[in-house]
C-alpha cells in the first residue's frame, strides 16, 4: 500500500483521538475523504457551510473528550478555538491551532 499525504494526515488524527472530522469534500480534499472513509476511528461528517461545521466541530471539542476537526480548502481564514483545521495546501497564514 502507498502511503499518502491523505493518509498520514488520517494516522495523525487517529492518533490523537479525533472521532468525527468536520467538512465539504472538494476537489482539494478528495484524497483526505477516500482516506477518512477508509478509518474505522473517524468518522467524516459533511456540511453545508464551512462556518457551521467550525461550530460543531467547536461543540465537539468543548462537550467531548475529543477533539474537534474542521477540514476545510486553502483558502478559508476561520478563527475559532479550540478546533484543529486540516487544510491539504501549506498555507502562510493559517499554522496549527487557529
């Protein structure tokens, strides 16, 4: 099996406990998606609005003892805290916690 971006992005969220990722599947994101569907500990869940995934995956992390994540595409510049955002392009101004 090749081991992908996607796929140690998946391992790393399995890794710290993460139970449900938070996202719109896109053309930037297809690999993390076949690669979430593919874990059994996480489970993706999709949504209509960026900005109401950050919330659930926010209520995720204050209710739980999980951590939220938010997948989103580069150029999203969403602050909220606590919530782990995995973006698939490095970018200048989004780095670790938001």
């Amino acid at each position: 099996m090749k081991k992908t971006g996607a796929w140690l992005a998946t391992y790393a969220l399995e890794q710290i406990g993460a139970r449900f990722t938070f996202g719109i599947p896109g053309v930037h994101t297809t690999e993390l998606y076949d690669e979430l569907n593919n874990s059994q500990k996480i489970t993706p869940v999709l949504v209509t609005h960026e900005g109401g995934g950050a919330f659930m995956a926010d209520a995720v992390s204050r209710l739980s003892d999980s951590i939220g994540v938010l997948t989103v595409v580069p150029a999203a510049r969403l602050r909220v805290t606590p919530v782990r955002m995995v973006s698939p392009c490095p970018s200048t101004t989004v780095r670790g916690w938001v």
